[in-house]
C-alpha cells in the first residue's frame, strides 16, 4: 500500500481543537536518512498520529527528555549509537515508551542485540509495506495503552485495600522465604534458563509462529522422552530448554528456503539450510547459562550412524539430550509438510520412523518414543517383587514403578534394558530408599513396548 491510500490500520487521534479529549499519540522516528524519515513520517501522520523525527540516537534522546512520547521507530544501522543501543537507553529511562527496530539487515546479531538491549516489541525490515508498519504500529500503541490502563485500575485497587495489602505483602514476605529457603539453587538455575528461553522464543515467535509452535511442541515431546528414560530432572529440564531453542538458527535465513520442503532443495539451498545448527550454536556463545545446551543444539540433526550433519557424529558420541531431540522433532516435521512438502498422520509418523531405528535414531530412544506415544494396555500376569540389583535385562515391568516419594519412574509393561536398569539404580541412590520393582514371572505372556 502506498502512502496516498488510506490508512485504516491506525486508528487516528482526536481532533485538535478538542480539549477534553486525549491528547493524540506521538511516534518518533529516528534514522541518520532523511528519505527514511520522509517515507516514515507519509506512512503514519495521515492516520492522525503525531510524528516527530530525529537524525541521529542523541537527537532522540534529547527529544524524549522533553516531549511525551508513545512509541520509537528505530533504525538499527545509525553511526555513533546505533539502534539496539538507543532503545536499551530507551528501555531503561522511558520504559512506558514502546520500541521498534527497523532494519535492513536481516542478521541475527541485530535481532539479538535488539532484544537483549531494547527490549523490542518488533522488529521490521526494510523496505518494510505499509501494512507491516501500520499494524506494528497500531499493536505497540494498543499494547502501551493496555499497561498504563492496567497500571491505573492497580493503583486504583491498591488505595481501596490497603489494609489487605499489607496484610497479604507481609504473607507474601514470608512465604517466599520459607521458599528461597528450601528452593534457592532449583530456582535460581530455572529463572536463568527460563529467562534465555524467553527472549529467543520471543525472537523466534517473531520471525515466524508455525518455527515457534514446532519449538514447544518439540520441547514437549523431548522433555516427555527424557522423563520416561528416567533421566535427573536437571537434565530433563536442558532436554526441554534445547527443543525450544533447536530452530533458533533458522532465524536468518530468507523466508523462500523456509517455505520451501527440504525435500526439493538444490545443494546450495541444502547446505544454507543445514547451517541453521551453527548458526544456532553461535547465535548462543556469548550466554554462560546456556554452554550446556550448546552441543544439543549442534548436533540435533546427526544420526546414529554417521550420516548426519554437521558433524557427522555417530552413535554414542553424539549427546543424548541430541538424540532425544531429534526424535521429537522429526515426528513433528513428518506430521507437517516442511520435510516432504506432504504431511503424514501420527501413525504414519511412527511407522515412518520405525525404519530408522539403528539408522537415523538411536534405538532405545526410539523404542522410548514409540512406548509413549502409543501406550500399550499390560495383560494380567503374574509378577514377582525384586530389588533393583536383581533386575535383568528383557524383563517386563507387572506395575507402574513409584518412587516413595509418589514419582513416577516408569510405566506398566516397559521393557527393561541395561542403561535402564542402570539409570533406575542411580535414581534409587538419589531418592536414598530402596524401590520395589514389580516384574512379570518367567514364561508369563507379555506384549512388548
């Protein structure tokens, strides 16, 4: 839509001769060129927003200290400051004010640098549609208007119970430290990995929503996965963290590969692709609380023999936590049309991945995968009690396995083996009381899992 057309997007302000009425918003728009400006100012005024300029970050800044401002447009390539650091200014001294990037780099550094400085509530690119800007626009406006209205019924609320909410303040108090008491080092690794996922499913969710949806549920699956091989808790949670995180070196490429099924890539399309792993891992460097994470999210795309990317790592040198979730991503893909350019349904999903055990998948993650994604109902059998160190491999759980403490370890009618047994063992060390394995008797009929 050119900037003659009319701008419906935007809703425009009041009439300026109208002094009961709220006073219209006010957007400024910085970028050291002038045609920008210009082009920026013809997109948004007629709409009836008042829009002022700037040339440069400190201009901007001079301006916001002066004149209330709603909402920054930012471009990210200015000399001197640029935009990424103008809106952290802008973040830290009018955090009321919504920021957005404008961009004409389509890099992933920027995008990063963007959010963790600025705190962006978008990111566009130029050249960017009138469309694009007006509803950005439009939504930032609604956003900051919501939080000062949200703002205002708090404060509102607060003056009509005070009484209750010193009351509650002081429960507050010493409920949380009780539980800083009792909780200090879970919540503290959580808040730091919470926090980083936040950020790039943010980012992530902005590039596209379909990369962000198969993110989560990516994620799910995997931390599902890892529950039922009994793997720690700490390590479910790295599991969950790296399915949530495995695409984010998508980010940069341009939307045609990613539209495009993998399938009909051209070789050079098919190593740009294939990139996204190191993009990823590079993409996540610079963050401590994430180093971890860092050969999960490389190697999510290698197969257990050898035939994979970008390593070609094969079998155990290959992270578990990698292994786990690249079973869960392929069975999302397949049940999509990203891989083939046709999507499958589940059950099609699973046989299709069947054939790659020992292949593409390392088997017993498979096997886990195939277990709980189609839970089989157990026969009624006879069982035995035994301890954990009389535990062999192929024996058939009678019962679902509880710890104590009431968790969960493993389900009715799994399959033991080796590793199995030896991760059931260390889990009985941790939780410091013995467990009862129900198992069913030698000769007993049973359906494996």
């Amino acid at each position: 839509m050119s900037a003659a057309e009319p701008h419906s997007a935007l809703q425009p302000g009041p009439p300026p001769d109208d002094p009961g009425s709220p006073r219209q918003a006010t957007v400024l728009c910085v970028d050291d060129e002038p045609h920008i400006l210009s082009a920026l100012r013809r997109s948004l005024r007629p709409a009836g927003l008042e829009v002022v300029c700037a040339q440069s970050a400190p201009e901007a800044l001079e301006m916001l200290a002066r004149t209330p401002i709603d909402l920054v447009i930012s471009d990210m390539r200015m000399p001197g400051m640029d935009g990424a650091q103008l809106l952290g200014q802008v973040h830290g001294r009018w955090p009321e004010v919504v920021r957005i990037l404008l961009t004409g780099h389509a890099d992933i550094a920027s995008a990063v640098a963007a959010i963790n400085q600025g705190r962006i509530f978008r990111y566009l690119h130029k050249p960017w549609s009138d469309a694009e800007l007006q509803g950005a626009v439009q939504e930032g406006l609604a956003q900051g208007a919501g939080r000062r209205e949200a703002e205002r019924l708090r404060a509102s609320s607060l003056q009509e119970t005070d009484a209750l909410r010193v009351r509650n303040a002081d429960l507050e108090r010493r409920v949380e430290a009780q539980t800083t008491e009792l909780h200090a080092s879970q919540r503290s690794l959580k808040r730091h990995y919470l926090k980083a996922v936040k950020a790039f499913s943010n980012l992530t969710g902005l590039r596209s929503s379909a990369l962000a949806e198969h993110s989560k549920r990516v994620a799910e699956l995997a931390r599902d996965i890892a529950r039922a091989m009994a793997l720690p808790e700490d390590a479910v949670l790295q599991v969950f963290v790296a399915g949530m995180l495995h695409d984010v070196g998508m980010i940069g490429l341009p939307d045609t590969l990613m539209k495009k099924p993998v399938a009909r890539h051209s070789q050079e399309e098919r190593t740009a692709y294939q990139s996204h792993c190191v993009r990823a891992e590079q993409s996540l460097a610079d963050l401590d609380d994430l180093q971890a994470l860092l050969p999960i999210i490389r190697s999510h795309h290698e197969r257990f023999d050898g035939q994979g990317y970008p390593d070609k790592l094969a079998g155990a040198a290959i992270p578990l936590a990698a292994r786990i979730v690249a079973v869960a991503d392929t069975f999302d893909e397949l049940q999509g049309d990203h891989l083939a350019g046709v999507a499958v349904t589940r059950e099609e999903a699973r046989m299709l991945m069947r054939k790659g055990r020992g292949s593409q998948f390392d088997p017993e993650v498979l096997d886990v995968f195939l277990h709980i994604t189609e839970p089989e109902t157990p026969k009624v059998a006879a069982s035995m009690v035994l301890p954990t160190e009389a535990l062999d491999a192929d024996m058939v759980l009678a019962r679902d396995l509880v710890s104590a403490r009431g968790v969960l370890v493993l389900t009715a009618g799994h399959r033991l083996t080796s590793s199995l047994i030896a991760r059931v063992r260390e889990f009985e060390l941790r939780e410091g009381s013995k467990l009862e394995v129900h198992v069913r008797s030698r000769g007993t009929p049973w359906q494996a899992s």
